[in-house]
C-alpha cells in the first residue's frame, strides 16, 4: 500500500570547520576546500502526497521566499523522475537563513529524500546526489549523510569520522549577500590545497602529542584545530557586516576560538569534546557559556555534532 505521508523529518544544519578557496574554474565558479560537518540543529519537514500532482509548500514557522529551494528541489525530482504524483511540504523552519549553516540546502535534501520514498522511485543515493548538485552546491552534502572533506565547488564529498563536539553557534541578526562577499578583493582565493590524508595526519599527530605530554590541554577542553585552517571569507564577511567580528570576537573571548561558518554570518566556537558513550541526555557542562542577553535580532545556540544524517539509511 502506498505511504500517504512522512511526519517529522529532519534537516540539519551544517558547519564548515574550515573554509579555503584555492582557486577559479574558467566559467568563474570557486574551487574550494572544506570540512563540512553536521549539528543537531535542524528544521523539520512534513511531506503529504497529492494525486493531482501539485507541488505546495505551508510555512508552519516564518515565512519563506515564495519560491524556495525545497520547491525546486520537488518540482526538480518529479521532471526527472516522470512522477505524476505531487506533494505538500510542511515545513517548522528553526535554522536561520543568511547564516552559513546550510538551513535552505538541507531542507531540499530532505526533501529529496523523503519524495524518493513517498512517491516510492527507490534512485540510489547517486542519482540523488546528481540532481541534488543541479539545485546547489551544499545539497549533495546532506543527501550523502556523513561528515566529509569537500571539494571543487562542493560537489566532491569524500566522508571522514571525527571526533563528536560541542559547538557554540552565534547567528548575527544581519545577512549577507554571498555574491557580495565572493566578488570582495579581501577574499584569498589562492590557499594552498590540502589532502584529507594530510588533514587526518595531523590531527591524529596532534591527539596523540596532547595525550603524551602531562602538562598538555585536555582534549576535553574547547581547541578549534588550528592547522586546518581558516575561513578564506571571513576578512570579506566581517569588512561588510561588523556585526560578524562582533560574534567572532564574543565566542573567542568566551570559548578561546571563533571561526565563521560558510560565508556567513555565523560563527561558532569548539566547547569541548563529547564524552565517549554520551547518549545526547545531558547537557553540555559549557550551557551557560552561550546565554545572552544579545542584541535584538542575534540567536546564539549550543549545538552537538552528528555522526550522521538521520536519514542516511534511506537510500542506497
């Protein structure tokens, strides 16, 4: 019998650990180099089917553009999969857009995902990433599932395993225009590529000293990796929205480390490893760490990192 509807799906946000631009292809898109990793903050969708084949979205939170990326990405999978079947798309919107943290790319992977089995086409996860990188960058990231060094314009994914953290996540109440800050002259867009191999290396090396060394930091206390990295846009971003550097400045005061996420405007802060066989009941000793009061408009929140998409055994 077919499924009627999916209730509560999730859409995690993301982090970019570190964020290098390490040049420009010849149709002028940025090649990059990231460590993208998932966090428990999330939107959640629900998918209705329709038999008329009308796509709808119902905003259960605030308002989203009129045509936003979970309706491309429906309208998207029912052209390239000649499904008369359509759909309408609940969606409880709690990550913050304009932020770097991937909310709107999210929402059309799991999107994605949920139509894949609503309308019961069962296209293996390939086929999903495909379209998924017709509809943006970050998209394949989500559909794919798993903590992953990325790369070229983000359609690269190669997954890694990390350690769990802790994460102080601080959205500014400004935006910013991602073209606006990829055509700044602040941007470095010449950062040496790394290799997954040479980044793993170094953090074992690093894990390792720490753990040899009596008067070494506890790997328990917050320590964003420093030889990753940084996030080539973030001079670009805090140049035109002082209000990023503000954040940053904030988190570093508090946690001893800031970076910005994607390009922004939010930043976020490593508060500590999550201890092994932490089952997410407790709190993170660091809670109270994040509490405001902020400025009008700022939304500051503690985020744990993922092991991976909740969805990620949907598909093949």
């Amino acid at each position: 019998m077919p499924l009627h509807a999916l209730y509560d799906l999730p859409a995690p946000a993301k982090l970019n650990l570190f964020l290098h631009v390490i040049g420009r292809r010849a149709d002028g898109y940025h090649l990059l180099q990231s460590i993208f990793s998932l966090i428990d903050w999330q939107d959640t969708l629900q998918l209705e089917r329709r038999d008329d084949g009308l796509i709808h979205r119902h905003d259960l939170g605030p308002a989203l553009p009129a045509d936003d990326l979970c309706l491309r990405a429906a309208r998207a999978l029912q052209q390239a999969s000649g499904s008369s079947q359509g759909v309408d798309i609940s969606i409880d919107k709690q990550v913050p857009w304009g932020a770097g943290l991937g909310g709107g790319s999210s929402d059309a992977a799991t999107v994605l995902l949920g139509l894949n089995r609503l309308w019961d086409l069962r296209w293996p996860r390939e086929r999903l990433l495909a379209l998924g990188a017709t509809l943006g960058a970050d998209v394949p990231f989500f559909i794919g599932g798993h903590t992953a060094f990325v790369e070229g314009i983000g359609e690269i994914l190669t997954p890694i395993e990390l350690p769990l953290h802790w994460w102080a996540v601080l959205k500014p109440a400004a935006s910013i225009p991602t073209p606006k800050i990829f055509s700044s002259e602040l941007v470095t867009r010449d950062t040496n590529a790394a290799t997954v191999a040479g980044l793993l290396a170094e953090l074992h090396r690093q894990r390792d000293t720490q753990q040899q060394t009596p008067k070494a930091t506890s790997l328990a206390e917050p320590k964003l990796p420093t030889f990753w990295g940084r996030n080539d846009l973030q001079a670009a971003a805090e140049a035109l929205c002082p209000e990023v550097q503000q954040a940053a400045r904030q988190l570093a005061e508090r946690f001893g480390n800031s970076r910005m996420t994607g390009s922004g405007s939010a930043v976020f802060a490593d508060a500590g490893l999550i201890a092994a066989g932490d089952t997410g009941a407790g709190n993170p000793p660091v809670a109270t760490m994040l509490e405001g009061p902020w400025p009008d408009g700022w939304v500051g929140r503690m985020c744990r990192s993922l092991p991976e998409h909740p969805l990620v055994g949907w598909v093949n």
